[in-house]
C-alpha cells in the first residue's frame, strides 16, 4: 500500500509537469503566431527561441520537451506545429484535456 501511495504521488507529480509543459508550450506557439520576429527565430533557431523567451517571460518547459522541440525543423509554423505535435507523447495530450478540471 505504501508503495503504492508513492508510485501515484509519482505519476501525479509528472503528471503536473507534462502539464506545465503543455501549457508553455502553447504559450510559445501562441507567442510565434502574434509575433514575427519571435516565429523567425522560433523557426530559424528553436534551442534560441525558448531560452530568450517572448515579451520578457520565459517559457517553463522541460528539458527533454526543449530537446524535442529543438529538433524539430520547418519552413514555416503550419509544419512547425505539425512536428511539434507529432513529438507530444499521447500521456501528455492526456494531461492537457484534464487541465480544466
């Protein structure tokens, strides 16, 4: 039982983070759509982008999400996104339809 009670505080605690992940994710995509300058670099320089962020907020993702999004090459945010999306792993869309609750 007590093992148990640890492997779900686990699961929850990555389960928030994948969250957070999510999230800030958006926010970076939302940030390229609203901003050229920033969908540029987003796409020129991915590793770039997320460290200097947008409008002096940084982007709280990850390390292995910013590893993903780094690899990901594109002429233009449409495929951007495509790619993005194709790197998220199903638990954290999971995540992201839960976050409203």
């Amino acid at each position: 039982m007590f093992n148990r009670s640890i492997s779900s505080y686990d699961e929850m605690k990555s389960g928030h983070a994948a969250q957070k992940d999510y999230q800030d994710s958006c926010k970076m995509l939302a940030a390229a759509v609203i901003n050229k300058h920033f969908r540029k670099q987003l796409l020129d320089n991915p590793e770039k982008a997320l460290e200097t962020g947008f409008g002096g907020q940084s982007f709280q993702i990850g390390l292995e999400m910013k590893e993903k999004i780094g690899t990901i090459r594109a002429n233009d945010l449409s495929d951007f996104a495509f790619q993005f999306t194709q790197q998220m792993e199903p638990s954290t869309l999971m995540v992201s339809s839960y976050a409203g609750d």
